[in-house]
C-alpha cells in the first residue's frame, strides 16, 4: 500500500495482485481494539492498481487492507 498527499489530496494505492482485499479507514488508533470501517468499493483503477482519491482530514486518518 502507498499513500501519497499533494496539494490537500490524498491518494491511497494499492496492488491490483491484492484482488480481493478490501480499504479500510479509522481515525485513531486507541490500546483498545476498535472497529475499521470500510471504506466502500468500487475503487478506482489503472493498470497496475487500485486506489481511491480524497480530500485530505483535517485530523489523523488511518488506512489498511483487509481480506475478509
């Protein structure tokens, strides 16, 4: 997985091999386990990925994939 920020934009990739998985997003990241919602499909796509674009928090954001 790749995450990239540009002028307020942030960009989560990941392999199209991880066919399967799904994005997933939290806000913090507590001792206690919480849930991770997901972030819902369909995702973008080029040749090579997977990725979804989104303005940029204006706090923490936490990404992760998961396979259910």
């Amino acid at each position: 997985m790749r995450i990239y920020h540009t002028n307020g934009v942030v960009t989560v990739a990941w392999e199209k091999t991880a066919e399967g998985w799904v994005l997933e997003r939290t806000n913090a990241l507590p001792h206690v386990t919480v849930p991770w919602p997901q972030v819902p499909p369909p995702y973008q796509t080029n040749s090579a990925d997977f990725f979804l674009t989104t303005n940029a928090p204006m706090g923490n954001a936490f990404f992760r994939l998961h396979k259910p």
